[in-house]
C-alpha cells in the first residue's frame, strides 16, 4: 500500500462524509500526541457539526482522508470536544512553532505539517513543510523553505519563546466571520489572544461580532487601548456600542475617546437609547439617498460586496443632509422594485409609502411584529421631528430575540437526529 499524506492547513474547512454520502461537519483541526522516539500520532479530529458544535472524531472512525474530503465510519460521539492533557491541536499549537535542525543548520518555523498513514493504518506526523529565517533585510522578503521529516528536527530549545501565531492567521484567512469567531474561541485563552493580536483589525473585528457578549468584552479588556479603539471603529456602530455597553462606563469613556470622531460619535448617538427600543437595536448606517438619485445609483450602492445583505435590500429616501440623523424622512425604495425600472428612473418616483416607519422608542416586540406582519427585511427608524436615525433590520432583531448564548449551545437545546445514529439528545 502506498503512503497516504496530507497537509492538514489543507484539511481546515474540508466535508467530513458518512458512508452514505451524508455531509456530517467540517475539519477544524488534527489533534496528536507527542511520543518519545517516534513522529506524534494521531489520535483524531475536531470536526465542526451542526449548530457550531465542535466534537471529537476518533482517527479510528475515519476510513479516508483527502485534502477534499474526509470519509467516516459514520459513528461519532456528539459530546462537545474537550482537549485532554498531552493532546496537541496542530493548527490552534504546532503550526508556528520554532525548530532546530539536527544537522546544526540552523532553524526554522513550522508552516504546515503533513500527516501520513502507514500499512497498519495508523496516521503519524511525517514531513514538515518549514520557512528558515530571511536572508534579505528587506521586511518584503520571506526566508526561504524547505521540506524535512519529523526526525530531522527537534523542537524549540527557549522554552519561554511562544510558538508564532502568524501561520494559524494564515490558515484562518478564508474562514467567514462566524467560523472564525468559532474557531478563535475553542482556542486556549493565551493561545487565543495571541492570534487576536495577529490578526487584521477588519477581521477581529467581524469575529467579535459573531461573539456572545462577555467573550468580545473579555477579548477587547485584554488589547492594548489603541487596538481596542482601532478594532471598534471596524465594528458596525451597533455591535461597537452593544459592546461597549457591557464595559464599565469610565472603560466606555476613554475607548470612545480613542475612537475616529466620526465613529464614535454614531455609536454614542446609539448609547442614548435603551437596549429593547427600536433605536438601541438599529444600525445607523443605512443607504441614504436624494429623490432625484437614479435606479443606476443605487443599484451602484448596493452592489458593494462589504454591504451587509439585509441593508442593501433597500435604499432610504430622504431630505438632505443624507447622514444619520437625516433631513425628513421620505419613504423606502426596494430592491427589487429598482430591477423593474429603467437605469435613468428617478428613486422618488419608486418610493414606496405604504410602511410607516417606526420611532426611535419603539418596542422590540413592536419592530418584530412589524418585520413578521409585512415580511420586511429592515424597517426604518425615526425620531420626533421625522429624520431618518437608522434601520433595524431582521437579525438585529434575530440577535436580541434568541438566548445569550444562542451561538455556543444552538443545539443544546432540542434533540437532533442524525442519520447514523437515531436521535441523539445534546
């Protein structure tokens, strides 16, 4: 039998498969076990199921594994995964890691790690793919790389230095928001903060968006206050104040403080109302247009690939000025009313009057049985003298209406049938 080798950062996002076909989750990780004299086995997977539930697939459950696909017996055990002690999580902790050549020729980090099988059918580490420090001066310039089998190398000799989290930021890259937010949080607390440090602004930043509440104040308490300010003001203005309102009001203060003026001055417009109004769930930075702006235009507004899709479903036609609080609010253009009208129509002419929009005051349950009763995406919000101060939209509702923890235990609540095995209670 020839070996099998794969690169497991290759193996992060790739389907986990039951015999039938039936798609069961997505590898997260490989977990391994160091042994004395010999490359580290591995022992399984952390595979993400339904519900962002994070469970542990023993190696002994899965039958094939492709950089496409992983293929599996099919029985798994549900329970959430839980590292035991001497386990190792080669993308969340190898990955970055320093070594030593033996031969005395230097060092080098470890970029990506390949796993093999052998004619027992057990999987050990083998060839680790490794960049040696640059050569150049030019911080432009990468050292260069080179492959090497476990045994070529020792591990890092200061053991004070941490492992580099660069690679794992590397290997979070083509995450979406939610499974980065995911992942980053079944990290090791120091682990985790390490890789926060790493990562761009604009993607901590919708991470902790997808975060409960005390997760994203514990992350944003343990950055630099420059970071901290840096990371709210990539925020939506509506997440940035639902978070800085978890904070002590003095901690408010000075990252407001810290803040762009723009940006802070519209989430200290949303600190102002209450947490279950109309105004404390709204979003200030909706699409606001004149009535002499054409379909064109808006259509050009819409189509920007950062819009949230619930926001670009329609536009909002008011006086001017066409910043949050607007002049008087006019009335709503819908998307797909803009796709029946020639580029050259003019918005006012399209505007649809028939959806009072809400006061700033209103109740959640009131924005619910708006958004519910007229199957609307987004609602716009109003204050007394009819400016246009925001839109709620329906997961801001989604957000307020479901559990605190609704991102960790989805599924914990409720039975869930999986094909395999019946109907298991999480």
């Amino acid at each position: 039998m020839n070996t099998q080798r794969v690169f497991v950062a290759r193996l992060s996002g790739c389907a986990v498969f039951d015999p039938a076909g039936d798609r069961l989750g997505r590898v997260r990780d490989v977990v391994v076990v160091y042994r004395a004299d010999d490359p580290p086995r591995v022992v399984g997977l952390v595979v993400e199921i339904p519900g962002r539930r994070n469970v542990f697939v023993s190696i002994g459950r899965v039958t094939s594994i492709a950089p496409g696909q992983v293929i599996t017996t099919g029985l798994i055990n549900v329970r959430r995964f839980q590292q035991r002690g001497g386990e190792v999580r080669v993308l969340a902790e190898l990955l970055g890691r320093r070594v030593y050549f033996r031969d005395g020729s230097g060092e080098a980090v470890i970029e990506d790690a390949a796993i093999e099988r052998d004619r027992l059918g057990a999987w050990d580490i083998g060839q680790l793919f490794l960049r040696r420090p640059r050569t150049s001066a030019s911080p432009f310039t990468k050292g260069p790389t080179t492959l090497a089998s476990w045994e070529d190398v020792t591990e890092r000799l200061d053991s004070t230095q941490e492992p580099s989290a660069e690679q794992l930021v590397a290997t979070l890259s083509e995450l979406k928001p939610a499974d980065l937010a995911n992942t980053l949080l079944d990290l090791p607390d120091a682990r985790l903060l390490e890789v926060a440090e790493e990562l761009p602004d604009h993607r901590l930043a919708d991470a902790l968006e997808e975060m409960p509440e005390d997760d994203q104040a514990h992350i944003l308490e343990q950055l630099g206050d420059e970071r901290a300010a840096d990371i709210l003001d990539a925020m939506e203005p509506d997440d940035a104040a639902d978070l800085l309102g978890q904070l002590p009001a003095l901690r408010s203060e000075q990252l407001l403080d810290l803040m762009e003026p723009e940006e802070a001055e519209d989430v200290r417009e949303l600190l102002k109302y209450g947490p279950d109004t109309a105004g404390g769930l709204m979003t200030s930075e909706p699409i606001v247009l004149s009535a002499e702006a054409t379909v064109a235009e808006a259509l050009a507004l819409i189509r920007r690939h950062e819009l949230h899709p619930a926001l670009a479903a329609s536009v909002f036609i008011t006086l001017p000025p066409y910043e949050t609080p607007t002049g008087r609010f006019l009335g709503t253009v819908h998307f797909q009313r803009m796709l029946r009208y020639p580029p050259h129509e003019r918005l006012g002419s399209l505007i649809d009057d028939t959806i009072e929009p809400l006061p700033s005051t209103a109740s959640a349950a009131e924005v619910s049985r708006i958004l519910a009763s007229y199957n609307l995406v987004s609602v716009p919000v109003v204050d007394q003298v009819h400016r246009l101060v925001g839109v709620v939209s329906v997961d801001d509702v989604l957000d307020y209406l479901l559990p605190e923890d609704w991102r960790s235990h989805s599924t914990e609540q409720r039975p869930v049938s999986f094909p395999w095995t019946g109907p298991v209670k999480l």
